[in-house]
C-alpha cells in the first residue's frame, strides 16, 4: 500500500481510506488483505473492476 501510495503522490492512510470507501460503496472486497510474509493482491472482482476502470480511461489514462 506504502508503494502504492507514494506511487500516486498521496499518503498511504488516504489510499487506505479510499480503497475501503470504494469496498463498501461496491459490497464488495477488491484486495486480498496481506498477512505477514504476502503481498496484497486484488480479488477476482477487484481485478474486474480494474480492468472496467482501463476500459472507461482508456490508454491515455484520461476519460
């Protein structure tokens, strides 16, 4: 989440925060939460989440 974060130019407790925002608004998990010695992952769903957000932003990464 820390990589994540920084990668986006935010703070890792605001990716957080969104991230759950987003998982109650949809009823759903998107990430596989890490225990200690795994990397977080997405969920089936949040990959297809994922790949429908692309879909929407296209591949110049704007609407």
């Amino acid at each position: 989440m820390t990589e994540a974060a920084r990668a986006l130019g935010i703070h890792q407790s605001t990716l957080t925060t969104q991230i759950s925002r987003l998982e109650r608004d949809l009823g759903r998990p998107l990430i596989e939460r890490a225990e200690r010695g795994r990397r977080m992952r997405p969920t089936p769903f949040g990959r297809k989440v994922a790949a429908a957000v692309k879909r929407l932003i296209g591949p110049g990464g704007r609407p």
